[in-house]
C-alpha cells in the first residue's frame, strides 16, 4: 500500500486541504504511477461544487494524470518502471459488453469507473491525481509520446480525447467547416486538432479578448457571440458545432448556423437542460448530438496525432496551494488555456 499525498475538497463550498490517501496494494494486472502533473478540467468543478448532484467528499478530482510508472504488478506486459504514462477520466470498465469490445470504454453498458467520485471494482472510492501516486489496472494506462512534455501531456487525457473523439466521429478534416463554442480548455484543443485534421475553423466565444491566440491557434476566424450581427452573418454556415461551454447556452441560436445535415455536438456539460425547438432540427435535417471523452484506443491514437502534429496544450504551471485560486479564475472564463498543478509542490 502506498499513502499519497493528495489536495481533497470536503464540501461545495470548501477549499482545497492537504490530505493524505491509500493507495491499493498492486493486483497482477496494476501499475503504480507517481504523477508528476495534473490538469484541472472544468468538470472537477461541476463534481466538487456538487453541479451534477450528489457526492461523496472528502473529493480528490483529476483526471488528467501524466506521470512515471514506479512498479508495476507481476502479470504487467504493456509498461516497464521508468515509462512516461497517463491516466484520464476512467480507470476500469467491465471489458465484456458490445461496447468495451468495441473500445468504446467509456460507453460500458456497466458504467466505465470514474477516476474520482466513483467506487472501484473492490468496492473503494476512487480519488483523483490531485495526488502524488495512483494505482490502475495497466490496460486504462496510456503510453505519452516522448516529444510531449510531461506538463503539457496532463490536459491531452481529457480535454485532447474529448474534443479528438467528436472531432474524429464526425470526419473533421478537408472541406469541412468546424465552429468551437468557447475557447476554454477543451475549445483550444478543439482549434488545436480540428485544424490539424484539416478543416476550417472558427472560434465562437464571448468576446473578441482572445482573438490573437484563436488565430495563433489555427481559426481562420473568430467571432464574438456577444454581438447579434454574428448570428446573422454566420447563419447556415458550419457542417459541425462542437460546444464546449460549460454553461447553458442558447442552443437554438448555434443550430441556426448549421448547414444541411449539419451537426451540433455538446462535450459542454452544464447541469441546466438545454432547450431545443423542433424546428431548430428539422428545416435543415440538423442534428443535436453529445459526446463523452474518448475510447482507451482512440486515446492512445490521439496522443499519437498530437505528437505527430506538434500539438500541445496552452498551459498554467500552478503549484498545489493554488488551485483555489485557479478555480475562480476557472469559473471567471479567465484561463490561458488550463491549469496544471506542479505535483511535485504538493
Ligand atoms: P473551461 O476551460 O472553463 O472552458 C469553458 C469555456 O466556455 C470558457 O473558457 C468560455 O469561453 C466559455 N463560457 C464559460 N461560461 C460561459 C457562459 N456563461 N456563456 C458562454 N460561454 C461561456 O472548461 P473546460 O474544462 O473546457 O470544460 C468545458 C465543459 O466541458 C464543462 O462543462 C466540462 O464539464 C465539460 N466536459 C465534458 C466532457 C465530455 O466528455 N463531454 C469532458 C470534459 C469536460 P470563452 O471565454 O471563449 O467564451
Ligand atoms: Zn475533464
């Protein structure tokens, strides 16, 4: 057993304080990872403020994990200690039903086990990598390319996989036209990868504040949703929306800019429902669709395309007793583009 230092959250409204976590005794199958960096992706904060219902706290969220293997268990075939790995939003799934055969873990029929906030196939709690070590079963491990830094790597396990997946789904690539709703974490991936595959791509955020990096991003172009103007100008335009807004949007108002067969994606999660007139879909044969994280397979695929493609995360080095404050900065649609805490301060 390993205890880990960790950063837990006992309550909505509470900070983050020291703490400390057992992690399991290796099984056959398990590697034991000292991570070295952790991303803070906006749904930590719908789990720890409690958005999409209850939890159990004491909470330790993260689950954009990118650190060292330091042992491994006895049957361990795929990771050697010494090897730069990353874990991301799930950590086990059942690996029978259609949809893990289908590497589509994170749709398991049995429900794929959360990194955090959800209880582990030996009935324990799972914590996340605000943490320095975690233990997970090797075939939820993924292989980080050596061209990828550590630090930038964290965000790739979700952001990158969530925003690579729908992206990926839905044929981004030449001749498609791809609009990003609010450039956050996921949404600068979104721009990272979509332009990367080839398409042509446009920013739709709030403001025009981050117009520069947009386009250093690979946007083509960038409008603000703030002014009315570019609801008409872009009226019937995109072939695909992803939306990842993390709260409630007008959602008739992005399908209005869909072309024919056009598709709107939410990876955003906001707890509110999203509300959605008939007759935003059916003139056009649009379609509102959803998007959760990404396969082992796929992940592994898009680590590969990000190392291929030189594409990394923006990234905010912060050390363990500022995640805080980098919460805040979070919800205030103040970040450049994720916050990544330094493990090693904790
Ligand atoms: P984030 O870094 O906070 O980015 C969200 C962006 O949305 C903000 O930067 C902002 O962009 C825009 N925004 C925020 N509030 C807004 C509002 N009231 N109206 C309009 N735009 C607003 O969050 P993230 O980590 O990228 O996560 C985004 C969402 O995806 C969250 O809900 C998260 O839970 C969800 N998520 C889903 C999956 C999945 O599997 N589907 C996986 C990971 C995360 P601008 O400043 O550019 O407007
Ligand atoms: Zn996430």
């Amino acid at each position: 057993m390993v205890t880990a230092k960790a950063r837990a959250v006992d309550g909505p409204d509470k900070s983050f304080r020291e703490a400390e976590i057992e992690r399991r005794e290796l099984d056959k199958h398990d590697i034991l990872i000292e991570i070295k960096f952790a991303g803070i992706c906006h749904s930590d904060l719908h789990t720890a403020h409690g958005d999409w219902g209850e939890v159990n706290y004491p909470l330790v969220p993260g689950h954009e994990i990118a650190g060292i293997v330091t042992d491994v268990g006895e049957n361990v075939s795929k990771y050697k200690v010494g090897d730069r790995v990353g874990v991301g939003c799930m950590v086990d799934s059942c690996g029978e039903c259609e949809n893990c055969k289908a590497g589509e873990e994170q749709y398991c029929l049995k429900g794929n086990v959360p990194t955090y906030a959800g209880v582990d196939k030996y009935g324990e709690p799972t914590q996340g990598g605000y943490s320095t070590h975690i233990v997970v079963v090797e075939d939820f491990v993924l292989g980080i390319p050596d061209s990828i830094p550590l630090d930038k790597a964290a965000p790739l396990l979700c952001a990158g996989i969530t925003t690579f997946s729908p992206l990926n789904h839905w044929e981004a690539g030449p001749g498609k036209k791809v609009a990003v709703v609010g450039m956050g974490g996921l949404g600068h991936m979104a721009v990272k990868i979509a332009h990367a595959m080839g398409a042509e791509v446009t920013v739709l955020s709030q403001t025009l504040n981050k117009k520069e990096d947009g386009l250093a991003f690979g946007a083509s172009s960038y409008y603000a949703t703030s002014e009315d103007e570019t609801f008409e100008k872009l009226a019937g335009t995109f072939d695909l929306i992803i939306n990842t807004v993390s709260a409630k949007l007008d959602i008739n108002a992005y399908l209005s800019l869909l072309t024919l067969n056009g598709t709107l994606v939410n990876v955003g999660a906001p707890a509110e429902p999203l509300e959605v007139n008939a007759f935003s879909l059916i003139p056009h044969r649009r379609s509102f669709a959803g998007s959760m994280i990404g396969g082992i397979r796929e992940t592994q695929e898009m680590l590969d395309f990000c190392a291929e493609h030189d594409i990394a995360p923006s990234i905010e080095v912060i050390s363990a007793d500022e995640i805080d404050e980098a919460y805040k900065r979070v919800m205030d649609s103040d970040v450049k583009y994720r916050f990544v805490i330094d493990i090693s301060t904790m």
